[in-house]
C-alpha cells in the first residue's frame, strides 16, 4: 500500500468518526445514506477510480452535509423542509460521487 493510498484511507475514517460524533438524526434514512456515500467513497479509493483531489472533494462534501444535518439538529427536530434539503444535499452527492469514479481519472499504481 502506498503512501497516498493509506494517508486517503486514514481521511475516509476521520470522515466516518466525524459523523459519528455529530449523532443521530430521527430519520434512518439520512444515516443509511451517508453511510453508503461513505462505503462508495472509501471503494473508490481503495479501486483507483478516485484521484486523491477528488476524494478531498467528495470528503469535504460530506463533511457539509454532516456539519449542516448538526445544525438542522440543534434544536433536537428535523423538518421536513430540513429533511427535503439534507435529501437534496445527499442527490447532489451521490451524483458527484459517481461522476468522479466513472472519470477517465484515475490513480495510478492502485488496483
């Protein structure tokens, strides 16, 4: 394994410890997405599909969601145009998720 691979690696589970710090949210549905964008993510990497700059984005998008769901929960409810907007988030995300594996980008040496 090399470098890179490892330090994006360690970056994928700071991302996921992040988000279980932020708690839980009352609509399992966001959590299993999140959950799944993660797994996507980290396959990504450990395939090659992502570029090291592109697993920064799509980490710093999910650190956006995450930080905007904690907001949304301060006052310990979530909206449904709170839950409409997390959901549009997530789209957005999986949409630039997939984007970015199926690229002509890829890393090198990773398989």
């Amino acid at each position: 394994m090399d470098m890179t691979r490892a330090w994006l690696m360690i970056g994928v589970l700071g991302m996921m410890c992040g988000d279980l710090l932020a708690g839980t949210t009352e609509d399992p549905r966001v959590q299993q997405r999140e959950s799944h964008q993660e797994r996507r993510i980290e396959s990504g990497v450990g395939s090659g599909q992502l570029t090291p700059q592109e697993t920064r984005r799509l980490q710093a998008e999910q650190n956006k969601i995450s930080r905007d769901e904690a907001r949304m929960k301060e006052d310990d409810q979530l909206t449904p145009q709170e839950r409409r907007k997390l959901r549009r988030e997530q789209n957005k995300a999986s949409r630039d998720i997939r984007r970015l594996k199926h690229n002509d980008r890829t890393t090198p040496g990773v398989q």
